[in-house]
C-alpha cells in the first residue's frame, strides 16, 4: 500500500481496506475483537481528575503522577492519529474451582489461574503492529497491555468493543467481561468506529456483589476498598475491618464481574496459555504458607501472581487461614509470628486472635 494515500484523506479506499485488514488480522493472531478510535485527548479526564482528588487511587501514586500523560496520547507517541484497541478472551467457561473449595483452599482470581496475561496480549499486539508496518512502510507504532500510560479500558470505550460498565470495567455484549485489553498506538489514520452503546440499563448486580462496598455508586470504584487492590497492590498493613470480607481470597477478586450478565454470551477462550493450572484453581492455603521468596518466585513463575510479592501474598495466605477458623491453621499461624516479613508477622497475631475469638475483627 502506498503510504502517501493515508496521508491525504481519512475517508478514502485505502484507508477502508486497511483498517478491514488490520481487524482480519487481529482476529488471525488470536483475539476476539479489535477496535478503532481517532486519537485525541480523553473527555474522561474531568472524572479521573476527580478520582484522584478523592483519593480513590489508594497508593497507586503513579496514576497520580502520570496523569497528564495518560489523558493524552500525544504525549505518549509524536503524531498519534490512530487507537487500535484489542481485546483478548480469557473466559473458561464455568468456574469449577468452588466444587473443589474448603476452607483450606484459597481462590485466585479467574485471569492470573494461567500464564502471565502481559506476554499473552503484548506478543499478539506486537505480531498486529509488524503486520501494520509491513502494510504501510514507515508506520510508527507503540504497544501496551497494562504496561504503560495509556488508559486501555477507556479508549475501549471510544470504540465498538464495548462500554465502561458499572463495575467501572469494560464489558462486551459477544464476550462480557472476562476478557484483557491491549492497545496500539498509531501515527496512521484509520477508519474509526461508531462508540458502542451503554446497555446497562437499571441493573446493579456488580455494585450489590462486591463484598466491601469498594463501588460507593455506579461508575465509582474506591480502590482503597477494593479487594482486588488490596490483595495485589496494597502493599502494607489491610485495614483489620477489611479482614474478614477477604475471605479465602489470596490474589484478587471476580465478584462485580462475575455478577455481569452479559457474560451468558461469553465463548470459551481458545488461547492456551491463558488457561487455568490446575494447582491454581483451589490452591491448599497451608502448602503457600511459609512459602520462602525463591519459592514463590517458582512456584508463581510466568504468573500474574508474582505481583503481589511474596510478602503480600503470604500475607493474603495468612488472613484466608485467619478466616477459616480452622484449629488446623494455628501451627501455620504460629509459625509465620516468626516469619522473615514485618506484614506477615503482624497479619498472623490477628490471624490467631481471630480464630480464638469469634468476636475478633
């Protein structure tokens, strides 16, 4: 293709026909859907700036601190004309990990039971990228899954994959909600999508199944409340009152998305290494904990898991076995008062409070 044809009109065949070929491909190289929006600055800065006044962001200073950047992604890429987004499915179909639950088992989050999800979605964003370049000599392009100052879910919004939902995540009438977001940035024109529809109409599912109340009204989500943050990148000591509203959660939480019911039209995910391993889909609390760091880092190898840290795994370890009330957990309990880590051994004297003390919280 000739690239000067892209530089003269945003409206011609060229551009039709490459952007029909891009979304080919992207389905080709393993996603589920692909979209496309015009670049330009965000008008979801007004609510993210409130956000962050809010507070909301609990230690995630970096939101704070990229701020700028992440509202406009000129200054991300010089020249940006162009948002690919791309969605990649991890759904596996029914959750079968309750069936094999107890309270000596923990539960991980539905999307880190596979490989690490970051080389999954960057390895297809990268193989969609060479395609472009190799379509449109001279194109330049920049990649990011999670990864950088670039706010995935949003720009999914500007396009026909889908709508912020309540949950203040992005949902998909073809695939719900399980499903992870890679974007493109591109200094090329595309042709661009007509913005999904919003279609949740009045249902509240999410906002009444989160376990601590972290989504303080639609469309709002206070993280400092939120299970997931806390268990992945809350770093220090978790609130006492939070404690038992973990329940066996180790890393992460599925409930407001779970609770979508858009996700009856979910398909199964077909990539591989998204899949759950089987030792993570009811893991037995006792064995993960006195997990020492080079075990962890084993035995989480290529996971999501491994963000956490093993300090704030362990201490994820130590409250699920608090909160089983299990006269099994107290020598696991006694010996993590002794554990290496500050965090852990604070978490495992509540812990042994709160199974001696059914009053305890």
């Amino acid at each position: 293709m000739n690239p000067d044809l892209l530089q003269s009109t945003e409206t011609n065949e060229d551009i039709r026909h490459l952007t029909e070929a891009i979304r080919n491909e992207a389905i080709e190289v393993g996603f589920s859907k692909a979209g496309f929006a015009r670049a330009g600055k965000t008008p979801y800065m007004a609510y993210f700036h409130d956000w962050l006044s809010d507070g909301f962001h609990g230690e995630m200073r970096y939101l704070k601190r990229q701020a700028e950047v992440r509202g406009n992604p000129e200054l991300v890429l010089t020249g940006v004309r162009s948002v690919i987004v791309a969605a990649l499915n991890y759904h596996c179909g029914e959750d079968t990990s309750a069936s094999r639950q107890s309270s000596l088992t923990g539960r991980i989050s539905l999307y880190a039971r596979g490989a690490d999800y970051h080389s999954a979605v960057m390895n297809r964003l990268e193989r969609l990228l060479r395609f472009i370049k190799n379509e449109v000599p001279g194109t330049n392009g920049l990649c990011y899954a999670d990864t950088g100052p670039v706010m995935e879910k949003v720009w999914g919004a500007e396009t026909a994959i889908g709508w912020i939902g309540k949950h203040t995540g992005l949902v998909s009438r073809e695939i719900g909600t399980s499903f992870f977001i890679g974007v493109i940035l591109l200094d090329i024109p595309l042709e661009y999508d007509d913005k999904s529809k919003a279609f949740c109409g009045t249902c509240r599912r999410c906002l009444d199944a989160c376990p601590t109340g972290a989504l303080v009204a639609p469309y709002r989500l206070d993280a400092r409340k939120c299970l997931s943050y806390l268990t992945i990148e809350f770093r220090g000591n978790i609130p006492t009152e939070l404690r038992p509203l973990i329940g066996n959660r180790i890393f992460g939480c599925d409930e407001c998305r779970n609770a979508c019911p858009w996700n009856r039209f979910a398909a199964k995910t077909t990539v591989e290494e998204l899949m759950p391993r089987a030792d993570n889909i009811a893991p037995e609390l006792l064995s993960l904990s006195g997990l020492s760091r080079g075990s962890f880092e084993r035995r989480f190898a290529a996971s999501p898991v491994l963000r956490a840290t093993r300090d704030g795994f362990t201490r994820n370890v130590i409250i699920a076995l608090g909160n089983s009330r299990r006269a099994e957990a107290v020598p696991a309990l006694k010996a993590a008062l002794t554990d290496e880590s500050p965090l852990v051994r604070d978490h495992a004297l509540w812990a042994l409070t709160h199974i001696c003390n059914t009053d305890s919280t």
